[in-house]
C-alpha cells in the first residue's frame, strides 16, 4: 500500500473504515484501497444499519480486534454512510495493531 492510511493525532490514530452491514459474521478484514488509491480498512459486523446498531457493532468489533476499550473507539464521520473516519486513541501499540490487521 502506497500512502500510509493510519493519521497520527495528539493521543491516537484517524483511519478511513469501509463497513458492510447485515454480513454473516463480524470481522476486521484488513486493508484494501479505493478505486483512487486510497487506503481503508475494511469490516463486516451482522447487525443492519438502523437506529446506529452497524455502527455499535462496529465499535465493539473494533475494540475487540484491537484488544483496547470500546470508550477508546470514535466513528467522528460517516455515521449514515458505508465509508466512515474512526478515530482511535492510543500509543505505537494500537497503531501496530492496526497496521497488522488482516495479516496473518
């Protein structure tokens, strides 16, 4: 992947995050880029997309993945869309982490 899709901020990381709702499981997948190049993070979590329940999915799927709080996980755009901004605090552990989902 060219560009480096993990955004450093004060405390933590900002990433792009493709979700696909109503999957048959919940899952980080890994990276993937767009048609432009551009880096995401691609998810599937079981739940539809109503009343915000794809994206609490999310979050707690995140969270798991990463091994970190829930509480450390933001969705700061993209709430109704399949393409959100995640913001996550955290060190250099998390931010390895992410970088390594989807590897095996």
């Amino acid at each position: 992947m060219g560009d480096d899709p993990l955004r450093p901020l004060n405390g933590g990381t900002r990433f792009a995050l493709r979700l696909t709702p109503k999957s048959s499981r919940d899952c980080v997948e890994g990276w993937a880029q767009d048609a432009n190049g551009k880096p995401y993070l691609k998810a599937r979590v079981r739940a539809v997309p109503e009343d915000g329940k794809a994206n609490t999915a999310l979050i707690r799927c995140l969270a798991k993945t990463l091994g970190i709080a829930k509480t450390d996980i933001r969705i700061v755009a993209g709430h109704t869309a399949r393409l959100k901004t995640i913001e996550i605090a955290g060190g250099e552990d998390v931010r390895r982490a992410l970088q390594n989902v989807g590897e095996a």
